[in-house]
C-alpha cells in the first residue's frame, strides 16, 4: 500500500493492528458481553435485558458489512459471528 491509500486512523489499518482488535472483532466482543448480560440477568424479559439482545441484533448487521469495508475479514471474526448468532 502506498503513503495515500493507507488509512489516517491506525486502528483502521489492518497492517499495524493485530486481527484480534480488527473493529469488527471488537463489534463481536461487545455482541458477546450484551448478550452475556441479557443472559445473566435475573429477569429475562427486563427492559435491560432486551434492551441489550436489540443491541446485539443491531451490531449483528453493522460487524459483517464492517468487515467487508475495511478489509478487515478473517476466520476468527467469522467464528466469532458464528459463536454470538
């Protein structure tokens, strides 16, 4: 990649980040802690609780197109998406 087409913000460069903090993977990480909350919570049904199952379900539609994006595709994040759907 040239100077110019690098991105400006390093966390969007996936030469310099580690595929573990690649956005979606981080996308993923916060899938899998909404979800664990929803679980974990003592009423299911709590306006917490779906609350963050909605949370999950909207960063489920953002972390594909995401990876997509940014070049940013490995078979860990496709695990990952796997594992919180």
């Amino acid at each position: 990649m040239s100077d110019k087409t690098k991105p400006r913000v390093w966390i969007l460069d996936r030469d310099r980040v580690p595929f573990l903090l690649y956005v979606p993977n981080l996308i993923g990480y916060m899938r899998v802690v909404t979800l664990a909350y929803a679980v974990a919570s003592p009423d299911v049904a709590s306006p917490g609780a779906i609350r963050c199952l909605l949370l999950s379900l909207a960063l489920d539609f953002i972390d594909g197109p995401a990876a997509r994006a940014l070049r940013m595709c490995t078979q860990f994040g496709d695990l990952l998406d796997h594992f919180t759907d």
